[in-house]
C-alpha cells in the first residue's frame, strides 16, 4: 500500500506483513466518532461488570452479561490481541484473558474465546495461528488491530450496534460532565432501548444519577470518589461567573479529546491567560477533585484526567512519563519514531536524521533520555538502544497506543487556540484565587436552573 492512502493511525506499520498485504479501504474509517466514543467507554462497563456482576456464586444477579455482550466480545479481543505481544503460547493468552474479564464461571469463559473470540480474530486477519492452534506465529500491531475489531465486529454488525449504541453513547457524554438525563434520552442513538440500556448502566454502577430540583442528571461513576464526599465536588464551582461554569465543563471535554492530559502551554493558548494565571487554574482544579496536577516534557504544571491518563500510574521505573504524550501532540512523526524503536530495539540516529526532521529526532532522544527509556551509554555512540528491565517496551506501546486508540493527541488536526477565551475572560486574580470552600453558589444547582 502507499504511504500517502494510509492514515496516520496505520503508517507507522505499514511493512507489517498483516497490514502492507490488506486494501486502504480497511483502515479508512479508524478514527469515526463512533469508534472512539465506543473506545472510550469499554473499559468503564467492564469494570462495573466485574465488580458488581460476578461474584463467582452458582445464581447468578438479576442483570446477566448479556446485556453487554459487545462490551465483553471487545475486551476479551483486545486483551488478546494485546497478550499475544507478549507470549505466542494461546493457552497461557487465554488465561490472561480469562483473569481479566470474568464474568462467569471459568469453563464458559475459555469455551467463549477458544470458539468465539479466536475465530473472530483470524477472520478479521487480526492474527496468524499456527496449525495445531496452540501457537500464535503473527499479530497485527495493537495500535490499529484494537480499532480493526471494533469496526469490523460492532460497527459493521447492524444488529449488535443498534442493540448495545446507547451504552457507549450515554458514558461517552457524561465521563467529562454531568448532563441532563433527558438530554441523554434525546441525543440516544437508539430511543426506543434507553430506558433499558440506562437502567442496566445504573445497575452495574457506572453512572449514578442525582434529581436536582426536580431534574434528573447522570454522572459518570468512575469520575467520583469512593466516597459520598465526591457528590460535594460537583456542588463546587470553579468561580461565581455563568461564563466560567461553561469553561470548567469545555474544559473537561477537551481534556478528554485531547487523551486526558493538558500541558500549561496548551491551557494558556486555550484561555489566552499567561502562565502565572493558567497556573492557577490548574490549582484551583486539582483541588477540586475534577483532575490532577501533573507535569509535560518541560516539567510544566498540567492538568490530566484520573481516568483517561495512566501512563503516569504504571511505570515507577521511569521518570515523568506523562510528558511523552504532550511531546507526540507537537512532534507528529514521534508515532513512526516510537514504533520503530519499540519493534527493532535499536535505532541509528544518523538514519533517523535522514529520514525526519532533525529537530523532531531531537526533541524525541532528549525525552525518551529523561525519562530513562533509552541508555545513556548507547547515546555517547549516537544510537538509541531501549533501557532493559524498565519496562519501556510496554511503555512505548502503550503510548502508541494512546496517539491513536481513540484520543487525538497529535495536534495538528485539532484546533485549541483561542478555544476557551470567552468563558474565561475578564476573571481576575482575587476571583481565581478564591478557594473552593468560599464559593457559595451550589454548581448542581445551576446546572438545574439551566445555566449550564
């Protein structure tokens, strides 16, 4: 295939011998709303399932797996998929996958995978087996293999996407903001199953819903604390102005479109404040509970959602690992660098000069150094050779991974200046500074008077 059809989601592996042999027209839709609300939205409905579903007893709840049945299908496939990285030997995958997603009993669960999940995977040319089935001999590089599944086995299945849409169409509006409940109803892909697929989200407690002066709103359980104090933070508001509640809720939202994580400099060009002022928005924020201070390439102060971003929570080996995400937004041809060095271990840097831009390739050693991914011995001999027994193989894939599962962290292709002038503008620094216990006004309540 040429390098000039493909999005940039496939061309970083566009000699893998599963991909260089398929049609374009296969990756054409990998970055559809859909597919990323859809993406977004799995992992928060397999952990409702697994912590209020199974509880390995012989009578099972009231609600059955069936339910989300594609929630299920999807995850075990890229868990897969994802296993199948690691270990070429099915059974020791299947194990893995079995741990991960239990949602009955173990011998229903391997039987499901073993006639369901696999065949599915080696129609979808996902991964290659070897003929007795016990061995995996290829897999499609997870970054466009995981979206690949989806596609093929949600978005082209008519009856499944219409029978299960709403699920992922509800989360995928409330994990950045409470809405209206009924606004959920309106906007549903499918009207007439809401109710049923709402009540059945309320039942394995992903989203919670809250009757404020008599309107229904729904939150995101997996944005609230493990406490009843969590509801207090959303009672809280960013500052006493209108125009500021809409910015806190734009925020969020972009927060979430842009993988979760913010630098500073990102939050000063949205606002058009400078950083001393960004700096404190930050704060105010962060203690609020709403997301956390962390820090980019530059070890600036940012913002990044506690459930979209866990890079920073995985890799204790490393340093400052969050700040390869803000790097990749600015340095488009990291994804292709990146790729390259997590699948050949070892990269030239005089040949990376010559392929891409030097102060790209400078920028990305100057990290991948900082955060401990590559040796500093190997640099002295100017080639790059991956740090062993840190983890950075998984790291690099799962940065992969984030610049096109479903978030769009390379920046060139979404536009953020200036985005949040109007809801901040003329806040001064005595209104900024204000703590969050001397706001009077009732945030939830707002949103019930409609101004939100």
């Amino acid at each position: 295939m040429s390098k000039s059809v493909l999005s940039r989601t496939v061309q970083p592996y566009r000699d893998h011998p599963l991909i260089k042999n398929k049609d374009a027209s296969d990756f054409e839709r990998l970055d559809d709303d859909d597919l990323n609300e859809i993406i977004q939205s799995v992992d928060l409905i397999l952990r409702g399932l697994r912590e209020n579903y199974y509880t390995g007893q012989k009578s099972p709840r009231r609600l059955h797996a069936g339910h989300f049945s594609s929630t299920i299908l999807i995850s075990r496939g890229w868990l897969f998929l994802d296993t199948a990285h690691a270990t070429n030997y099915v059974d020791t995958i299947i194990e893995s996958v079995y741990k991960d997603t239990k949602t009955t009993n173990r011998q229903n669960v391997v039987n499901n995978i073993r006639t369901s999940i696999i065949p599915k995977l080696e129609e979808d040319g996902l991964l290659e087996l070897d003929p007795s089935q016990k061995t995996v001999t290829n897999v499609m590089p997870y970054p466009v293999s995981s979206k690949v599944f989806v596609l093929k086995r949600l978005i082209y299945n008519p009856y499944l996407y219409q029978q299960q849409i709403n699920h992922f169409g509800i989360l995928g509006k409330v994990q950045y903001f409470p809405e209206l409940t009924s606004t959920l109803k309106e906007a549903s892909k499918n009207p007439d199953y809401f109710d049923r697929d709402y009540e059945a989200l309320s039942e394995i407690d992903v989203i919670r819903n809250r009757n404020i002066k008599g309107r229904e709103f729904t939150l995101a359980k997996a944005y609230l604390l493990d406490n009843e104090k969590s509801y207090d933070i959303w009672k809280t508001v960013l500052e006493t102005g209108d125009q500021v509640r809409l910015g806190l809720k734009e925020l969020m939202e972009y927060l979430g479109k842009l993988g979760g994580f913010a630098s500073q400099s990102e939050l000063s060009i949205m606002t058009t404040w400078n950083m001393r002022m960004v700096n404190r928005l930050i704060r105010r924020v962060d203690n609020m509970g709403l997301a956390q201070r962390s820090h980019t390439l530059n070890l600036e102060d940012a913002l990044s959602r506690p459930i979209e971003t866990k890079v920073s929570l995985n890799y204790h080996q490393l340093k400052s690992a969050e700040m390869m995400l803000t790097l990749c937004r600015s340095v488009p041809e990291s994804s292709e660098i990146l790729a390259g060095l997590r699948t050949k271990k070892r990269l030239n840097e005089d040949e990376l000069i010559n392929e891409f831009d030097a102060g790209s390739v400078g920028k990305i050693r100057n990290a991948l150094s900082q955060i401990g991914v590559i040796t500093e011995q190997s640099l002295d001999e100017d080639i790059w050779e991956i740090t062993p027994n840190k983890e950075s193989e998984d790291f690099l894939l799962e940065i992969e991974t984030i610049m096109v599962h479903s978030r769009r962290v390379l920046g060139e292709n979404f536009e953020i200046r200036r985005t949040l002038e109007e809801f901040f503008k003329d806040v001064d620094d005595e209104k900024l500074e204000k703590t969050t216990k001397d706001v009077e006004k009732d945030f939830l309540d707002e949103l019930g008077n409609g101004k939100v």
